[in-house]
C-alpha cells in the first residue's frame, strides 16, 4: 500500500539533524510521498533545500501562514515573490486564524486574498489552514469563488455543513489527520459523513500525533494510524482508504 503525507513540516526545528531518519522511517512505512506545507520566510530555505535533496519523494508549498503575519507582513509576500518560479505543489499554508487574537486579522484577510489570486493565476490548488475565523473565511471564498478555487482544508476541525457550504465556492478536500484517532473526537463524526473521494491523509507533523502516539513527536510515518482510524469510521478495508486518498491526492496536486 501507498500513502500521502498532504501536510508535514520536516524542515521544522523539531527535526534538525533528523530528517533522513524521519524521511526512511516514512518511506519503511509506505509513506512514498510527503508534501511540504510553506510558513514564512525564517524556515523557507531550509525546506527548499530538503525538498531538492529528495526529489520524488517531498514536494513543496509556497506560501504566507497565518500565524505569521503581522505589522511586516508585505514584506512577507514580497519575500514570497523571489520564490514562485520555482516549482510547487500548491499555495499554502494559508488562511485565517484568530485563535491568538485579532489584532492582525485584516491583514490575514488581505494576505489570503493576495495569495488566493496567485493560486488562481497560476493554477494551482491552495492548502487552507483555518482557526476560530470560520465566517469570514467562508465570506471570502465566497467573494473569490470565480476564481475556480479547488485545496484542502488543512486540520479539518469544522462541522458537516460548513463541508457541504464550501462545495459551493470551490472543490475542496478535507485534510484528516491525528486527531481523528482521539478520544470522543467531533471529527469521527464529520468523516463518517464525508464521501471518501473528499479527504486527505496529513501529520501536520510535529503537531497533532495521533493514538498512541499522542504526546510524543508527530510523524509521516504515522500516516497508517490515521488511514486505519478513518477505514474503521467509513467501514471499509484500510487498502481502500490508502488507495482512494493517495488518488485523491495525485488528482488535486498533480504528483
């Protein structure tokens, strides 16, 4: 069986000095192909550098994260620009997150805009994170749904409904990861519903490690846990899911 890590972060502090051995470990568990999800330009070299040193197997995004904008965030995207001639998967991760406050939400909301019109001009799907922002999120895909907008919902964390009102501004996929696997998880419910043509594998690795890993470092090499959780949830066999979500991922990313 084949599977796709859609969102890790192996140039992550987390991992200096590790990442052949996080990328053999992947690899030893039939993770064949690991995308790359961008941050901002602190980390964007590094991850540049990993992704070239392992063709075929890691894959990068481009893109301005939330979390990092702030009152420099123009210079942010310009930074952005010395980069998108290179050769990417997808635009992201971007989006809308006000867990942490609002002091810069409209500037996330105008760094999104920018970055989905670069989605869209260069036709590539976008990768979304999303957090406590869900209605103005929904407003501007929305407004920007002319734009034949097609990504994943990086984290997926929303509800059945808000799944079925995005299908209305774009394709979109949902990105499922560890916390599928967690104890009384209002996600289980979502993906029961959700046809499986519709999700996404993903770590967000070192974040969100799934049962019984939880509490220790995530990881690609966790991606059959996941796969084996949501093949328990759709009542299907594990070769099924692995088989459908690597497609779905090839379909979105053109990999």
């Amino acid at each position: 069986m084949e599977y796709i890590d859609t969102h890790t972060h192996i140039a992550d502090e987390a991992f200096a000095g590790e990442e052949e051995d996080y990328i053999r470990r992947a690899l030893e568990a039939g993770v064949g192909k690991m995308l790359q999800a961008d941050i901002d330009s602190k980390e964007r070299e590094r991850m540049f550098s990993l992704v070239e040193r392992h063709p075929g197997v890691l894959f990068p995004m481009l893109g301005l994260y939330p979390g990092s904008v702030d009152a420099n965030w123009r210079d942010e995207i310009d930074e952005l620009e010395r980069w998108k001639d290179r050769p990417v998967v997808a635009i992201g991760e971007i989006g809308l997150d006000y867990h942490y406050g609002a002091d810069f939400a409209k500037e996330q909301r105008e760094a999104f805009r920018i970055q989905l019109e670069w989605a869209a001009a260069l036709n590539l799907p976008v990768n979304i994170h999303l957090r406590e922002a869900t209605e103005d999120f929904l407003a501007i895909v929305k407004d920007c749904s002319h734009l034949g907008l097609r990504g994943n919902m990086h984290a997926y964390s929303g509800s059945y409904e808000t799944f079925l009102q995005l299908q209305r501004y774009g394709d979109w996929r949902l990105g499922i990861g560890g916390v599928v696997t967690f104890k009384c998880a209002s996600l289980a419910e979502v993906v029961r519903k959700v046809p499986l043509d519709r999700l996404l594998l993903e770590t967000d690795a070192p974040y969100l490690t799934p049962v019984p890993h939880r509490g220790t470092r995530n990881e690609s090499a966790y991606i059959p846990l996941i796969a084996a959780k949501i093949a328990e949830l759709k009542g299907t066999t594990l070769e099924e899911v692995a088989a459908r979500t690597t497609q779905n991922a090839q379909e979105l990313f053109g990999i």
